[in-house]
C-alpha cells in the first residue's frame, strides 16, 4: 500500500502499471498463485469478505487484464487504483 500511495498523485502510464502489478502481486500473494479472472470465484469461497467488492474486483481485473494484455488505456486512474487498494486492505483486514 505504501508503493501506491506514492504513486497517488502520478498518473503517467508507469505510475499506472506500477499500481496496477502491485494489486495483482497482492492477489497473488494472497491466493499464494497466479490469480486470473477465471480465479475469482476461488477467491471469493476463501476470502469471503471479498465478496462484498465482488464487482469491483471483477471489474479491476477485466480492466487490468485489456491494460496488461492489449496495451489499451486503463479506464481507471492511479487515485481510483489507490483508493480501491485501500478498501481491499480494510477488507482484508476486517
């Protein structure tokens, strides 16, 4: 969290893949394997309390997957990225 707070007031295409690995690195982790969308589900029947952004995190990895994977424009912005690892981190956390 503290790489993307950092980050919250860049919002250059670095600053945006920068955030954006690091939620996706926190998911790994958190998973402890290579989460993809098709993994939500998974996440969602061990992390229950995840199921309450269940479409905001859907939505995160729709969006990051076209980002990462098609080199198209992210449609979500560095702030909204922090903002949105924040409330996972509270989530998480209880």
């Amino acid at each position: 969290f503290r790489l993307l707070r950092s980050l919250r007031n860049d919002e250059s295409q670095m600053a945006t893949f920068r955030a954006v690995k690091a939620i996706r690195n926190a998911f790994d982790v958190t998973m402890q394997s290579s989460m993809s969308t098709e993994q939500l589900p998974k996440l969602f029947a061990k992390y229950q309390a995840f199921a309450a952004s269940e479409n905001e995190i859907r939505h995160f990895f729709h969006a990051s997957d076209v980002f990462l994977f098609s080199s198209q424009p992210l449609n979500m912005s560095v702030s909204e990225l922090v903002r949105f690892a924040k409330k996972l981190m509270q989530l998480e956390q209880g």
